[in-house]
DNA sequence: CTCCGACTGTACTGCGAGTCCAGTTGACGC
DNA sequence: GCGTCAACTGGACTCGCAGTACAGTCGGAG
C-alpha cells in the first residue's frame, strides 16, 4: 500500500509536468508511463481512463492553490491587521510568487480544462466550477471585511469584485502563455492592487 | 472558383462553431466534412492539416475581433470626444455586447490556442502572439491619449495597462466557461472600467 | 502457505488524422 | 466540340493513441 500511493501521485507528478507545459490532449498516456518507468497495464490499474486522471489531478491541484492562498493571506495577516493592507500584501506576494517562477507560471488548469470542456466529464468540470466558486467565496469574504472599514469610492458587485482576482490571474496567464513574455500575470495583479488601493482609498 | 471561396468558407463557419463549443481537439475532420456536406477528400483539398484550418480560423477571427473593436470605438467617438469618455463609452457597449450574446460569448479563439499550444505550430502561435500585441498597442495608444489630459492618480505601466483590457475579457470569459455563468466578462469589463474612472479622475 | 493488492505483458478493438490516388463534373478558353 | 483545369468524390490504406481484457508475477501481511 506505500507503493500504490508512491505510483500513483508519481503518475499524477509526470502528468501534471506534461500537462501544464503541452496541453491535456497533447499528453498521451503512453509518455506518462514511460516517465513514471510502469506498465499501461500499471497506469489503467490506477486510473480508468484519461479522464480520472484529469480529475484526480484538479484535485490535487485545487488543494494545493487553496494551500497557497492560505499560507500566502496569513502571512500577509501577521504583517498587517487591517483587512485592506492584508489584501494588498497578500496580492504582492501573489505577484511575486508568479514572477520568480523561472520558467514562469506553470499555467492554470482552471483555464486549460474550461477551454477543452468536452474532452471531459460533467465530474471535472463540476470541480472547476466549485473551485472558481470556493475563490469568489474567500475574496467576497475579504472584500466585504475591507467594505466595513473603507467605504468604495464607488459602487461595486461584491462577488464581481472576487471574481477579479482570480480574473485577473487567468487572464494574465493566458497572455503570459500566448505573448512567451513571463511577467504578465505579476503584473497584472499589480494593477489590481492599484485598483483596489483608489477602491478603498478614504474619501478625503 | 466561386465555389472554392464559398466551400472554403463554409468549413470555416462550421468549424469555428464546432471549436467554440467543443474546443479544437474534440472537433473532428469527420463532423466537419458532414455538416459542410462535403467529403474527407474536399476538405483536404482546402486545408493542408488540421494546422491549416486553425491558422486560418485564427485569422478569420483576428479580422473579425478587429473590426469589431474599430467600430465599437468609432461609435464611441461620435458620441464624445474626450479620449477617457470615449475609453469609456466603448468599454460599456463592448459589455452590453457580450451581454447580448444569449448562449453567453463564443468564447476566445486566444485563449483555448494559447492553452493548447503544442497541437499547433509555430505559425499560429507567432499568429496568436500578433493578435494581442495588436490590442496591447491599440489601447496603449487610447490610453497616451486619456493620459495627455488626466494625469492619473496613480503610476501605471501603459502597457500592463493596455494589456488589461485584453486579459480581463479572456479572464472573464474563462470564468463565464467554467462557471456556467454568462454575464462575468461584461461584469469584468465594467469593473475595470471603475478602475479607470477612479485612475483618471480629476486629482480633486 | 495462502491470499491479495500492485502491478507486468501482450494482444486486441476502434477511432480519428493524414496520405494516396484514380476518377468525375462543370465552367471557360479557344 | 474539345481540351484543360479547378474543385471536388470515394475508397483504401497507415499510423498513433485510448481503452479493453485478461492471464500471469511478485512480495508482503496474516
């Protein structure tokens, strides 16, 4: 039983690697095996087709991103208690998290998988959905703690404001992945920032 | 040759709906010949590979989405000259145009290329690449213009600026495709064009 | 010693992309 | 009226990959 769960997050590694560097589709199973050094038979034993995999993997990689926002909002918690600079330093970090990433951001699945719908079932694409719908929860939350404090200069939809930020970060990655340049996403979350700061700035 | 064109062109129209749907992988050669009512042999005959058509799918788009965007902001200028009204005012129809589309947009061609990368070539991502520098220096050049007469509030980089417009439609589309949803992009849009109000309001 | 979970290996089906090519059809130029 | 050429049709084929089926192996827990 150590080596079934050895395997198979081996299997998850070398997949979520070729994935998120060619695409789902372009990924067969045949280099997966080769890269995990098992048998097809191996692969089928632990996933019944493609499809489990991709679920399996979304999975995983949901946990890991909701992990990050945690770690990265506390963090920018004990450096400030106001809502609004907590916001503002968790979102920095974000950035700067995406721009040291070498080779720059291993791309978001939420993205690829919304993009190749059908290849999938109604599983994984429920998955995207309830991650997506998990990030406007926690930024609505956030959002409305900063409301309580800074009156917006302007009116705006709570959940559309949430909805931004993981907006924003998809869409930085799209022109990060399409442009070849590697700080898009960064700086895209930069302006964010600077949106929010003019949100929430006291009306003098 | 008048047939050429038109044959020609209806692939492309069935084959564009049948990738916005389904994405360009789970679209075969096979339901496009049938719904072109064609053979396999007539399709081959117009498009080298699968590459071909999406290289000519992308450019076809391109156009199109370039077009759209000249009349959008044309119709902009004619109701007001001030360059940040006019950002505006096209900024608000692009959303009620997005709004409009009752099975919610088709969906960027950019983005579903952009994550599925290694199933074209060279030449549709350099495409692809073009495609959004182009907007990045249109609305660049809007924005020089706005910024000539409001200094904005706060630094920005014109080009992460630029590129904004562009990332928060792909944004909000990719939202709008997992969530099911179908007003996030014009939701996005009218948020970041809070953002700019607030950026390039009078300094008091 | 035996049972079981984690595999290996092989052989097979089926689908879709892409190739090859021989033949048809209709418009146009002469 | 005849040849030519572009625009196809139709069929046969190869290839790679997903997925199925199943028989056999191997090592550890009981």
């Amino acid at each position: 039983m150590e080596q079934k769960v050895d395997t198979r997050s081996r299997i998850l590694d070398i997949a979520e690697a070729a994935v998120l560097e060619k695409g789902f589709e372009a990924t067969s199973i045949e280099e997966i095996v080769a890269g995990a050094d098992i048998s097809r038979g191996g692969f089928f034993y632990h996933f019944k087709d493609k499809n489990a995999l991709a679920r399996a993997m979304l999975e995983r990689y949901i946990e890991v991103e909701n992990a990050l926002y945690d770690d990265l909002f506390a963090r920018a918690r004990e450096l400030n208690d106001d809502p609004l600079h907590c916001m503002l330093i968790g979102l920095k970090l974000l950035a700067e998290m995406l721009e040291e990433m070498p080779t720059g951001h291993p791309g978001c699945v939420i993205a690829s998988t919304a993009y190749q719908d059908r290849l999938f079932d109604e599983g994984v694409r429920e998955l995207n959905r309830q991650a997506i719908l998990g990030w406007r929860k926690r930024f609505r939350g956030m959002f409305e703690e900063i409301a309580k404090v800074y009156e917006p200069r302007e009116p705006v939809n709570m959940d559309a404001l949430a909805d931004m930020v993981s907006g924003v970060v998809e869409g930085g990655l799209v022109l990060q992945r399409a442009l070849r340049e590697h700080n898009n996403a960064s700086e895209q979350i930069m302006l964010f920032r600077t949106f929010l700061k003019l949100l929430f700035s006291p009306t003098t």
